[in-house]
C-alpha cells in the first residue's frame, strides 16, 4: 500500500512538473505584439499580473477625459506610453498642477507604495510590466481599499448620482451611461457617446434633470474644475487638530 501511494505522488509530480516545463516553455516563445485597438479596459501581453514573482506584461486603455484616481501598488512599476498622451503625477497632493506631459514613447518608473494619479484628456494607451502581484490600492481621504464601487455594487443608489443607460449631457457632448466608478475621491462614468465614441467624465460636470451641475459632495474631488477642495479640506481638518 504504502508503495502505491508513493508511486502515485511520483506520478502526480512529474505531471506539474511537466505542465510547469510546457507554460514556461510556452511563455519564452518570441512574441510580437504590434499596437491595436482594445475593446476592453486591460489586456495582458505576458505573463499573469497576479501571480506572485512572475513578470508580467499589459496594456492599459484610458478613455478621453479619464481622470486616474490617487492610488498606490504593492511592486514596482514601469510605465511606457504606447499611444496617446498622458497626464502624470506622483506626490500625496491630489492636483493639476503637479501633472507632468507624457507623450508616446514617454517611461516612468514608479517604485512600490508611491502614490500617483493623473489624467488623459483624449484617448491614450499606456504599457505597465513589473512583477506580480499587481493590485491597486486605492485613497478614500485618510484609507485605503483594494476594490472600486461601481454601477454593479450592492451600495451603487447610495454611491451614485446616475444610473447605467440614463443618457446626460457633458462638456464632451450627450451619451449614454455605461459603467460608474467611485475612487472614494473621485467619482467618474464611463459615457457612449450618442456619435458612438467612448469617453469619461465626472460627476461633478454633469448638470441634473433640471439642468444644474451637481455640487460635489464634501469628500469627493471635483478634479476636472482644478479646485482640489477635497485635498485642502482634509489638510485644514488636520491642521486644526
């Protein structure tokens, strides 16, 4: 019995050893990827992003008028602008003015637990690779949290002003609502546009039913405005303790 048993856990490691041997085999394969368009947010050119220890390649999509929420990663982080331009910060201090231009071909290397955020007035594609496992920790005031809200949230009423499919008009022109994000800083929607182009933008440029923009909400950033009320409302209340 107790041969049997052994010869089966020989068994079962020659087979994971030769699936290992085939994946890694598989992933040294050469490998040419010529920029295209993406149908969806993200797409993973190599390796699996979170994986622990394993080197991984992806595309980020940013649609025009997309605003990056301040956020941080657990590994460092290599960024290549592959299309487009993008707007791009790193320091606690949520604003425009820090944005630095970064067109194609543009790098950044962004080491692990620095707070970053930026924006890309028109459609752009950015390149990340580092090692897994990457996740995104995103600010809400004085926390942190790994996941968005979103328009699929069992709190979305609570969260959002609009709903998925209500149509709006913005300083980009007139849509329809696809998907919601809330940062716990930055509330944004992903808009279809009635010309069929996709696009973001904030809550806070949206006007209402009776035509009037909504005001921001006390903890949320208006960043399209360039005030950073937000930001300076958290310092004061420190400041004053």
């Amino acid at each position: 019995m107790k041969k049997k048993i052994v010869d089966k856990l020989i068994r079962v490691s020659i087979v994971a050893a030769a699936l290992v041997i085939a994946v890694n085999a598989m992933q040294a394969q050469p490998r040419l990827i010529p920029i295209r368009p993406m149908t969806g947010d993200v797409e993973v050119i190599y390796g699996d992003p979170d994986k622990a220890g394993e080197l991984f390649v992806i595309r980020i999509r940013e649609l025009a008028g997309g605003i990056i929420p301040p956020h941080r990663h657990d590994t460092d982080e290599h960024i290549t602008v592959v299309q487009g331009t993008l707007y791009f910060a790193i320091g606690d201090k949520f604003e425009r003015s820090a944005l630095r231009e970064l067109k194609t071909g543009s790098y950044a290397f962004i080491p692990k637990g620095s707070i970053m955020f930026g924006y890309t007035p028109d459609h752009a594609v950015v390149q990340v690779h580092g090692m897994g496992p990457f996740r995104v920790n995103w600010r809400s005031g004085d926390r942190w949290h790994y996941d968005l809200t979103t328009l699929d949230s069992p709190n979305a009423s609570e969260v959002f002003r609009f709903k998925r499919g209500d149509h709006v008009s913005t300083p980009r022109g007139k849509g329809r609502i696809k998907q919601g994000y809330d940062s716990g800083e930055i509330v944004g929607y992903d808009i279809e546009g009635d010309d069929g182009t996709l696009f973001m933008a904030e809550e806070c440029e949206i006007p209402g039913a009776d035509g009037r923009r909504i005001e921001t909400r006390p903890d949320r950033q208006c960043f399209t405005g360039g005030t950073g009320s937000a930001q300076n409302k958290r310092e004061d209340k420190h400041k004053r303790h």
